[in-house]
C-alpha cells in the first residue's frame, strides 16, 4: 500500500538519534511523502533544513530498494506556544514560509483543551497563520482540540475561518483551488468535518481514530472526498495500535491507512494511490529532499 505521513514532527527530541534509520523504515513501510511541520521557530527552521537538506543529510541506506521518499516542510507556532511569540519571532516565520522547501503553513489552531496560552493569544495567532497562507498561497495545517464532552474549539475554528473568508474566490485564487487548510489529526463530531469539508478543507486521520470517544471518525472517513483524503501519524506522539508507545513514526502511518482503507470499502492499494494523488494536489505537487 503506498502512504504518507502529512504531519510527523522528525525534528523532535526523540528521533535526534536515529532520524535516518527512522526515514529507512518509512520507505520501507511504502511511505512516499513526508511533511514535517514546525510548532515554534526553532523546530520550523528544523522543519524547513530537514527538507532542504534531506537527500545530502540523511542520504540513500544501503544502496537500497526503496521506494523514494519526500520530505517537505510546514512553519508556524502551535497554539499551546501563541503567548510567547514577538514580533520579531514572527517575522522570522514569516521569511520562512517563503523557502521553496516549505508546502504549508502551520501548525496553529486552537486548544481549548490544555489551554496553555489564553484563549485570545490563540485566536490571534490562528488569524495571522490564516492571513498567511491565503498570502503565501499555501495551505494552512490546523489543530483543534477541545475539552471532553465539549466541541467549543472545533465551533470557534469554523467560525474563524468563515470569517477569514476561506472557501470564498480570493482564498480560491490565492490557492489555485487547493484547500485553504487542512484539519489535522482530526477530532470532532460529523458536522463539523461537514462544515470543514464545505468550505473546502482537506481531512487528515492519525493513530487518534483508534482512542475511545473518537467514533466519529469512521464516519467521517467515509465521507471525504479522495482528492482531500490524508493520513499522518503526528509522530512522535498518537502511536496507532501494535506501535511502540514510547514513540511513534512515519512507518505506523499503515496501520492508519488500512483503516481508512476498511472505513471506507476500498481496495487498500487504490486508496494508497489515492492518498499519494491527494497529498500532491493539497501541497502543490512540489517537494522537498528526496531519499532514494
């Protein structure tokens, strides 16, 4: 089955040591594409030289059969981090989501979950990323969590992007017809991936579909369009079952990808087709560093 993984954080602490031994075995696993995004400065500038780099970096293993593998960036600042972030930091992301190496924007969103940065920081960093992206002309990465039992966070990331305007012609325009955004690991009852998907967002599944109280995502897998159909395994977190709870990565997006594959009644080989189709049509079909 061929795969990607629209959202791993490989820049993180826990692949410092093995990185490329980790880039082998998703290859291996059939992942094609990678996106790595950034969740502060910092990690967005790792982001962006992972993919800039990753061919002389981290280079070809063993002479090898595998397949070639992507690696593309995003730039952004976590809502948990929207606080903290200066001008001056901002700036910095700003010249960032100009390198060719970077295919979106992101990750930002709201938590209302942990809400580690107050409710208004995060709402103000959501609307500068949203400006962003429609300036740029690239896609948005959103994450959107609110707390058990409630859908707070999810209604005020809709409302914001109506507001921003997204699925109206300048966002179509300003993207080429791309989604505007991308709701990541997604969490959340069916009418909002309804609403999402009206106003023309792109859906992406994690190993999170496997936790109790996520049901509705069976649901909302058999519903989105092929064209805005991802998988990702928000690594090094969200580990899928039969990953190793200590860390996951790119190789356990399969596990994720044969779900969709049974959610929906398809023929797994075609709906890994499609998912390699769909994550080129949301990111523009330009790459990064490529493993070979």
């Amino acid at each position: 089955m061929r795969l990607v993984d629209s959202h791993a954080h490989l820049q993180a602490d826990p692949f410092a040591a093995d990185l490329p031994a980790v880039l082998a075995a998703a290859a291996l696993a059939g992942v094609e594409r990678l996106l790595v995004p950034g969740w502060d400065l910092a990690s967005s500038q790792a982001a962006v030289r992972l993919a800039r780099d990753g061919a002389a970096l981290y280079g070809a293993r063993g002479g090898s059969s595998l397949v070639p593998l992507s690696v593309d960036a995003a730039v952004g600042i976590h809502p948990h981090a929207a606080a903290s972030v200066d001008e001056a930091t901002w700036e910095a992301i700003r010249a960032l989501a100009a390198d060719p190496a970077v295919l979106a924007i992101g990750e930002t969103g709201l938590d209302y979950d942990r809400a580690f940065s107050p409710r208004e920081a995060q709402l103000a960093n959501l609307r500068r990323h949203l400006a962003l992206g429609r300036a740029t002309g690239k896609p948005v990465i959103l994450h959107c969590r609110s707390a058990v039992g409630r859908r707070d966070a999810q209604d005020q990331l809709l409302a914001e992007l109506r507001e921003a305007g997204v699925g109206d012609a300048p966002w179509t325009r300003a993207l080429d017809g791309r989604p505007a955004a991308i709701l990541h690991s997604f969490s959340g009852p069916v009418d909002y991936a309804e609403a999402a998907l009206e106003l023309g967002l792109a859906i992406s599944f994690s190993g999170l579909v496997f936790r109790r109280g996520e049901e509705a995502s069976a649901n909302v897998a058999r519903i989105v369009p092929a064209d805005r159909l991802l998988t990702e395994t928000d690594a090094p977190y969200l580990p899928p079952p039969g990953a190793p709870r200590r860390r996951n990565e790119p190789a356990w997006v399969r596990v994720t990808g044969a779900w969709i594959a049974e959610r929906r009644a398809e023929d797994p080989d075609a709906v890994g087709a499609g998912l390699v189709v769909a994550y080129d049509a949301v990111f523009s079909g330009t790459t990064g560093g490529t493993l070979a």
